[in-house]
C-alpha cells in the first residue's frame, strides 16, 4: 500500500514567523532575541556577565524582562 502526502496551498502572509513583539509589559526571551536580533546564547552570556538587562522572575521556572528596559537599551546602543 502506498500512501500519498498532498500538500495544500498555504497563503504566504499565514507563513510569517517573525512578528513585532508588543510594546508593553513584558517580554519573554523569544521576543527580546527577535527585538534585538542577537542569538540566544549570546543574550544569556550577556546578562550574566551585566551587559544587557536583568530579567524579572515570574515563576520558578518562568522569566521575562521589561520591554522598556530592552528598548531603552537597543536605543542606547545606536
């Protein structure tokens, strides 16, 4: 028996992956690495190390930062 794989047409706007992050509250880190466009390892280095800004805790294994302080770091680097 074979079986056959049919691929339905996809709209191209339904395919989007990247999408702005909102400008409020707060971020989790797949939005901070898509605002700031660098890589997630380099990210968390970074905030160990003090470079970039501190994350708040939100639960015991949940973190976000404050989308505030992330723009107004990504605006201080320009």
């Amino acid at each position: 028996m074979t079986s056959h794989l049919t691929c339905k047409s996809v709209q191209p706007e339904l395919l989007e992956v990247n999408r702005a992050p909102t400008f409020s509250g707060l971020w989790p880190l797949r939005q901070v690495l898509e605002y700031t466009t660098i890589g997630r390892s380099q990210w968390l280095i970074g905030v160990k190390q003090g470079i970039y800004p501190s994350p708040v805790r939100l639960s015991k294994r949940r973190i976000a930062w404050k989308a505030a302080e992330v723009r107004a770091f990504v605006e201080g680097l320009s």
